[in-house]
C-alpha cells in the first residue's frame, strides 16, 4: 500500500496510508495526512489515485508545493518522490514498511514490531468503524422518518469503508416469502425468486451524499450473500474466479465491492452494499468485518426505526379514527352506542327533562352526563356532581340543601347546597340507588316543585336547575324491594340511557384502549409506544368486568412499571386464566336470554307487557327471568327450571 511519510523537526517520522481514492493533506485535524508548519494551509494539496497512478494537485492556490525541489501545481507521484508543501517536508513510497514501536527515552530497547502499516491503519479503521458506528446510533435516536435513518446509515457505511458509492436493499416486507432453508450459520434465507420477496432498494448515495442508479448493482453478488447470509468481498471483480464471468460483474466493469447482510429475528432482511469501480484491490478483509459488524447493529436500529414509524402511522391512523367515532369524549361504534349517542343528541337540546343513565360500574355514566350538559343550552352554567353514596347519611341533607348557622352542631355559617349552587346549570346525582328514603322524599319535592329548603331554614329558594341521574343498580328491583320510591323513580327516569358493558362492545375495547394508552403515555412522559398483538387479543378475549375503570386502570400500572415499548398480555395482568371461563352450551344460552330480556326490559324502562310484546314471549316468562334474577338457582337447578319452562 502506497504511503506518506511526513518528517517534523521535531520527533520520529509520521507515516499515513493512502487508502482512499481521494486523500487530503493539510494542517487541519480533519485531513487523511495531517502536517504541521507554518506554511501548511488547513487543506494544502490532495493524492488522487485512479487505480493506476497517484496524483498530487494543489487544493489551496495560496500553498507553495515543490516535488524532488522543483515547484509544481500537480504532478504524477512516482517511488522515492519527495515533497515540500510550505515548510512541512514529505516521502512518496509506493510500498508499506515495518515501523518500530515508540518507546519512553531511557527506557530499555524492545523488540521491533511486527505489525505493518497495513495492520495499524486496519486496526485503526475498526476503531473508527466502532465509533462511528455509536455516533450513528445516537443520531438514529433523533431522527423521525425511515428514509432519514437509511440515509444517514449510508451516508456512515461509505465514510467507514472508504467506498465511493453504497446502497441499502431491503427485502418488501407487503410480500409473502418462500419457505427458507438454514445456511448453516444460524441465519434463514433463500434467493429472491418468483413469488418470494423481493428487494426493495431504500437507499443508493455516493461520497459526495449525492443519489446514484440502481444498475450499478450487482445481481450476482447481492444473489450471493441472500442465499448464504454471509458478507462477501471482490477485490477486483474483474479477475475474481468465482465472479469474473458474471454478466452484471462484466456490463457494469466493476472493480471492488463489498456485500454484507442484514439480519433480524434469524432471517436476511436486505443487504448493504458498497463498491468502488475506478480503484482496484482497494477492499480489505479488516473492512469487510467493520461492514459486517456494522451491519449487525445497524440491523437492530433499522427494526427500531421501521418499529417507530409503524406504531406512529398507527397513533395517526387512530386520531383519524377517532374523529369519526368519538361522541364528544365518548368513544363508540358498535350498534348500542350508536344508538345511546342519538338518544344523548336529542335529549340534550330539550334541558328540562330529567335523564337516569343506567349501566354497570365503570361504563362511563359520568361522560355521558357530561355529554349532554355541553350539548345543552346550560352549557355556559355550572356542572355540579354529586356522588349519593360517598357522603354520610347525616350530611347529605344539607350537602344537597345547604344550611343556615345554628342549624346543628358544627354549622358555623350558612352555606348554600349542590342545588343552590348548579341553579341554572345541571346537577349530576351518580349513585342515586344509594339515596336514603328520607331524602328520597325531599329530593321529589324539590324536583316537583323547582323549590328547595336549607337545613335548620323555613325560607324556600327557588332553584332552575336540569337533574342527571345516574346508577348501576336496577332500580326496579330496589322499588320491589322497598328501598327506592317508585313516584321518584318516575321523575328522574323520564329518559332512559342504558350504557352496555364493555364486553357487548366489540372492538370498541381495542379503540378505547389505544386511545387511553395514547392519552397516558404522554401525560406520564411514558417510553411505551404501543401493544404487542398478543396484548390486543387478550384485551378483547377478557370479559372486564370492572369496564372502562378497569381498564384504564390496568394501562396506568402497565404505563408505570413496563420496561418495553410494547406492553404485553402479562403487562396488562391479563396471562393465562385471565379470560372467562367456557359455559356448556345450555348454559350459555340461557344466561345469554337472561341479560337480554333484562336488557329489553331496561329499554322499556320496566314495563313487562311491553317487553313480552317486543320479545314475542308469554309475559310470565319475564316474571321467571326477573324471579330468577331477585332468587339465582343453586347450582345444577337451572336444568330443572329449564324443563319447567
């Protein structure tokens, strides 16, 4: 290999390979050949080498350059030369030599080294290899787009390797692949065939970051490395016995080409290929590792990056979707809430009837209340929520009410109540199963009569104000059980809305749960990005019986303690023996007709003759399905019952 040795005043000799088609030599740090000296511009002169002949041209026109003592602008370097480029003196040899370790003065002689200047500059281009290979793994971090982390990847491959050209050919992933067969390295592949995937070239740039044609390919070659996974190298193409008769090799007059694979899960996914084809013999064994070692972590970053770029075309393909299936903040497109949203619609415009929202726990009751105050014409005026079954008996009086001072112990002013202060606004009573029967009394006659009494006060207030209710109780069986009093049963349900619990929904599961996952993980500053496939059938398969809460609950937990970017199954407590259990068949079908005629039965708002009607049954049948609801069988009862019926 060709060398420059440049001589300082001071100290031994520094000697630099030119292994480049293009080396720059000058006094700033970024040159191939670096000298020092006053008269040295920052880029003095650069050695071309054109496969045949190395040639000296100045650079800065400014710079003196003199060659075996006569002054020069460009010359052709032959052995032996020696160059004066300002005042740093300089040997042209067209051949390496051995160089003596340096050693401390006083220190003792020691043996000289054995390593050539060929081994040392090797040595050294992996060491740089390495750490561009980390400066390109930092940077990939920051980038947004695939084609931005190819580019940059190539960009870093033909900096490492010296290469005039590279492409990134990566196997069409939208194809279905042949079955492959193991090469005997651990790795799967197989050549691009008919019906088998086939490349894609993402990415093809020169030295100078320019793009470059896809025919300067070598089929053969990148045919090579497919089938075995294995990096090759072609010094001179043209001589090489294996592909000298190449018609891509002979059309193209290639020169050196480096071909290595990229590998993910065990399977080939593309190939980085590098070439040169005006400089012969100029490839190494030592640079063909540093490719292929890059190649192996570069693979990692691609799957990252294609990773990324999936789950963020998913996070955008979702917010479309979501303008098309949110209802407000509500989420929904399965039949039964399409038809709660047109209900909600209609009644909210009409702010004087009173709603009850029924459902299990953790339906969303609250939303749908707070839906239909902002689609009203009180939207401008307070929304006011009361939670009947988390204040104490004796309090919720006056909690409702308010109180004047004196009026018991403890009441050391007067203070308005939740009627009070939602007047012209809408007063939202969750959990109105859990009304004591005394105020039960008071809270009908405020809403017949728009008026209410402060504790402890005679004076009444008028109040202007819409009632929401809401409960996961069934309130027909509370009246027939003597807690809940019919007449005000019928003042607040003057329109039902019946939410269905999340396990009738269908996929609305999985919407919902991509939506919260969204919400929280930037809220949380969370590094999860997505669910894994596994993740999302287990959400669907799990019955939830703590609905919306509960799952969204589950996702805060995962969001918290998951290490990945996906959360799986296991993130989710969702592993096996999560899923509901199977139900013979008999009995499937019976609590299927149970919940159904309950669910009928809630749309009528309890009437029974109607609900018979609609179902086409006698309405005794109502009456058993009720009885069994109030007295469930014991178990294997239910067959009896079965044939009685």
């Amino acid at each position: 290999m060709a060398i420059l040795k440049w001589f300082p005043s001071q100290g031994a000799p520094h000697v630099f390979a030119l292994h480049k088609p293009v080396s720059t030599i000058g006094n700033a740090l970024g040159n191939d050949v670096c000298v020092k000296g006053e008269r040295v511009s920052a880029t003095h002169a650069q050695v071309l080498f054109d496969g045949r002949d190395f040639n000296l041209e100045e650079v800065d026109k400014q710079g003196d350059i003199l060659i075996n003592g006569k002054k020069k602008r460009r010359a052709r370097l032959v052995h032996g030369d020696r160059l004066t480029l300002g005042d740093a003196e300089l040997a042209f040899s067209m051949f390496d030599e051995p160089r003596a370790a340096p050693r401390p003065e006083g220190a003792a002689p020691v043996a000289r080294s054995s390593m050539s200047d060929t081994q040392l500059w090797a040595a050294t281009q992996s060491i740089a290899g390495l750490r561009k290979l980390y400066e390109f793994s930092e940077k990939a971090m920051t980038l947004k787009s695939v084609d931005e982390v190819l580019e940059s990847m190539l960009d870093t491959i033909i900096d490492v390797t010296g290469a005039e050209k590279g492409l990134i050919l990566l196997l069409d992933e939208t194809a279905e692949p042949e079955p492959k067969a193991d090469s005997g390295n651990g790795v799967s592949s197989a050549p691009p065939s008919a019906g088998a995937s086939k490349l894609r070239l993402r990415a093809a740039r020169n030295v100078k970051r320019e793009a470059v044609a896809e025919s300067t390919i070598s089929d053969s070659i990148v045919q090579r490395v497919l089938s075995t996974g294995r990096p090759v190298i072609v010094s001179d193409a043209l001589t090489d016995n294996e592909f000298s008769s190449s018609e891509s090799v002979l059309a193209l007059q290639l020169s050196s080409v480096m071909c290595a694979p990229l590998v993910a899960s065990g399977h080939v996914t593309g190939v980085l290929y590098v070439g040169n084809d005006r400089v012969k013999g100029l490839f190494l064994r030592s640079q063909l590792d540093v490719l292929t070692i890059f190649g192996a972590q570069a693979s990692l970053i691609l799957q990252n990056a294609f990773l990324l770029s999936t789950l963020r075309a998913d996070k955008e393909k979702l917010a479309a979707e979501l303008k098309d299936k949110k209802f407000g903040e509500i989420i929904g497109v399965c039949p039964s809430m399409q038809e709660v949203f047109r209900k909600l619609q209609k009644v909210a415009s009409a702010d004087n009837i009173s709603v009850l929202i029924t459902g299990e726990t953790g339906t969303g009751k609250e939303l749908i209340a707070h839906e239909i105050h902002r689609r009203s014409s009180r939207a401008n005026s307070p929304f006011v929520v009361v939670n009947c079954g988390a204040i104490p008996e004796n309090l919720i009086e006056s909690e409702l009410f308010g109180h004047v001072k004196g009026a018991f112990t403890g009441a050391i002013a007067s203070r308005p109540g939740k009627f009070q202060v939602a007047d012209k606004g809408t007063l939202f009573l969750d959990e109105i199963g859990e009304l004591p029967l005394n105020l039960q009394v008071k809270l009908l006659r405020a809403l017949q009569e728009r008026v209410v009494y402060r504790v402890g006060d005679s004076k009444p207030e008028k109040v202007d104000i819409r009632i929401v209710a809401a409960t996961n109780r069934v309130l027909e069986d509370e009246i027939r059980g003597g807690r809940f009093r019919e007449d005000l049963y019928y003042r607040l349900n003057v329109v039902n809305l019946y939410l269905p619990p999340l396990r009738d929904r269908g996929d609305d599961v999985l919407i919902i749960a991509k939506a919260l996952l969204s919400k929280h993980a930037s809220e949380m500053d969370s590094h999860v990005q997505g669910f894994a496939p596994q993740a999302l059938a287990a959400i669907k398969k799990y019955s939830w019986p703590g609905n919306i809460r509960q799952l969204e609950n589950r996702l805060k937990k995962a969001l918290v303690l998951c290490d990945r970017s996906l959360l799986g199954p296991e993130d989710l407590d969702l592993g096996a023996g999560a899923e509901s259990p199977i139900l013979p068949l008999e009995k499937a079908k019976e609590e299927f007709q149970r919940k159904y005629v309950l669910e009928v039965l809630e749309r009528n708002n309890g009437n029974r003759t109607q609900t018979a009607r609609d179902l086409g049954v006698d309405p005794r049948t109502i009456f058993r399905y009720l009885e069994r609801e109030q007295n469930p069988l014991p178990p294997g009862g239910a067959g009896g019952e079965n044939k009685a019926d």
